[in-house]
C-alpha cells in the first residue's frame, strides 16, 4: 500500500520534533534549577522531565513510522543521529551549567560534544565513501542508549526521593565519564571511513 506523501513525512517530522524538545526541554531543566519558588522550581523541573522522557521515545517511533509507512530515507537516516545528539546534548549541557561548569563533569560532555559535532560534519560535508560509509553503528547506537539513560537518571534520582544530589553526584559524573568513552570509541569506524584511500 502506497501512503499519501505528508503522511510519510511523519516520521521526519517527530524526528525535527525531538531535536527541539531536547533544547526546549534544556531551557526548562534550567528555569528549573535557576527558580526562586520550590513550585516553580517542581513544576519545570517535572515538565523538563516529561518532554526528555517523550523526546527520547520518539526515538523509537520515528523508526517503527518510517519501516510502517514504507518512507525510510536518505534525510531520515541522516537527520535521526542528528536529534539524538541535539536532545542528550543539550540536556548534559544544561547539567554542566547548573553544576557550575564543574570540571568533573565539564570534560567528558565536552568530549561527547566535540565527537558528536566531529561525525555529523562528517556525514554532511566528510569524503564521499559510498552511501553506508557513515551509517549509525552498532557501537553509536548503544553509545546514545546508554548517554540517554544516564542523561535520565537525576529525573529518576529525584522522583524516587534521593533529593541529596551531593549523595549521588559523582557516581552519575562516572556514568558520564563511561558515556564519553564509549562515544570517543564509537567515533573510530567513522574517522577510518573518512581517511580510507579511496
């Protein structure tokens, strides 16, 4: 069955949708952590939450529209890492902010920022390797599971009442830090894609 031509855009269009829910929902974890009321405080905080928790399933749905709809493609396949990266980091920056730039912390989003805008300016303006040369590994795709559920944790943290976050910082820094190795990792196949002689 052939689908109307704006329908099988959908998928496309909840992937853009993810990439803005991740800023937005950065902007809000910050009014969050920056707000004088502890209401206000709850009730960005709860909201911030809730657009990660959606952004991060649509992950899943724009990929089970695009097989359902018949409408995977070359814009989809490039634009799902793209929002992958927006949404996670712009939620790890927003951590770094409120935790006043600590370095502990600091340093390994900077590593998994400066990986992540490496390989997509690979993919948009890198050496043509032919078309699978820059496709999503297995090793990406468990790299951005994994920075999602760690970049979702403090949300868990503090809904199951562990309110102290000086009790549980620095373990979630080391979840961090195993993030930004997995990713330095990750990044391997796709710097030798880029400088194989053709």
């Amino acid at each position: 069955m052939r689908y109307p031509v704006m329908l099988r855009q959908l998928p496309n269009l909840i992937t853009v949708l993810r990439a803005i829910g991740g800023l937005a929902g950065a902007w809000l974890l910050l009014q969050s952590a920056g707000a004088g009321l502890e209401e206000s405080a709850v009730y960005y905080g709860v909201l911030s939450g809730v657009v990660f928790a959606v952004s991060a399933a649509s992950d899943w749905l724009d990929g089970w529209l695009a097989r359902r709809l018949d409408a995977q493609s070359e814009l989809g396949a490039l634009l799902d890492p793209i929002a992958d990266k927006v949404l996670t980091g712009a939620y790890l920056v927003a951590y770094t902010l409120i935790a006043g730039g600590n370095p502990a912390l600091a340093i390994p989003v900077g590593i998994i920022l400066l990986r992540d805008v490496l390989v997509t300016g690979l993919r948009l303006a890198g050496p043509k390797r032919g078309p699978d040369a820059y496709a999503v590994t297995g090793d990406a795709k468990a790299k951005t599971a994994l920075t999602m559920i760690v970049v979702a944790l403090p949300f868990v943290f503090v809904t199951a009442g562990f309110s102290d976050i000086a009790s549980w910082f620095y373990y979630w820094v080391g979840g961090v830090w195993l993030c930004a190795a997995m990713t330095a990792w990750s990044a391997i196949p796709y710097l030798r894609a880029a400088f194989r002689r053709a």
